[in-house]
C-alpha cells in the first residue's frame, strides 16, 4: 500500500497556495477549481509550478479539512483573490509514497499512522501529500502516485 516509511528533513519551498477551511465531503468541488486558479495566476505571472501540486492540512481532518493547496513556486507571486504566498515548512517528516485512488487515501495514511506511533516519533497533527503524477495524464487511478508527508515535532 505505502513504501517503508523514512525520515527526513525538508527545506522551505516558498508556494502559492489558497487557504481553504470546507466540510469533508465538498473535497472533491473545491479541489479542482482551486487548482486551477493558481495555475491561471502562475500563468498570468509568468511562472510554473516548481514542483508537484501539493495539499498542506494544518490539522487533522474532523468534520472539515484546514488546509492549503498550491504549487511550489521560485519567486513569490503577486498576491490576487484567494491565491497568496506561503511555503512548506522545513523541519523534519516521516514520507512515503503510495500508490493507488484517491478514494483510498485515507487507508495510506492510517498505515503511516501506524508506523509513526509504532516508532514513538512524536506527533504533530499537521501532514501534506505531493501529488506526483497528474490523473489528466494516468490511465488509471491505480497509478496514481502520492507523496506521503507526516511532520513530526
């Protein structure tokens, strides 16, 4: 389900991301405009993304998810509308990779969970997934390959 999970230490990668705070189940009709709103200001700009789509959640998912969604940039944006500048953190995660649907990503990452706690590394509450393959571009969602990230303190 997930590669074996390893340590590692990030640098910050400025982004441009929106903020979005939204009840669980509107995940997939706010994603995808989102998405395309940083692209189009990228584009108005300029610029490309500088790496993978990202979605950063600054919590834990409840009823609603708090997170970010962006791309990693090389210089700042000029801010406009909901799209602003931000940055993935350094410090230190837990990453794996896992390959499937989106639907079952939730399972991915009760399986880090549980590596996590099993090697009583501290929790942070806060994880992102980089999105390293485009489903525009993948026949099918078994392919998708997603970038696992757990901070931990």
């Amino acid at each position: 389900m997930i590669t074996t999970p390893e340590i590692v230490t990030t640098t910050e990668q400025p982004a441009a991301t929106i903020h979005l705070v939204i009840p669980s189940m509107e995940m997939p009709q706010h994603m995808d405009p989102a998405i395309q709103e940083v692209i189009v200001l990228l584009g108005e700009q300029g610029q490309q993304p500088a790496g993978p789509m990202f979605s950063y959640h600054h919590r834990r998912p409840s009823d609603t998810f708090d997170f970010e969604i962006g791309f990693p940039v090389v210089k700042p944006v000029q801010e406009k509308g909901r799209v602003k500048n931000s940055a993935l953190p350094a410090g230190k995660v837990v990453r794996a990779v896992y390959q499937g649907p989106y639907e079952r990503l939730g399972d991915a990452w009760r399986a880090m969970q549980d590596w996590v706690r099993a090697q009583k590394l501290p929790e942070s509450g806060r994880f992102y997934e980089r999105y390293l393959n485009n489903p525009d571009e993948v026949k099918h969602p078994k392919d998708y390959l997603t970038e696992l990230n757990w901070v931990i303190a």
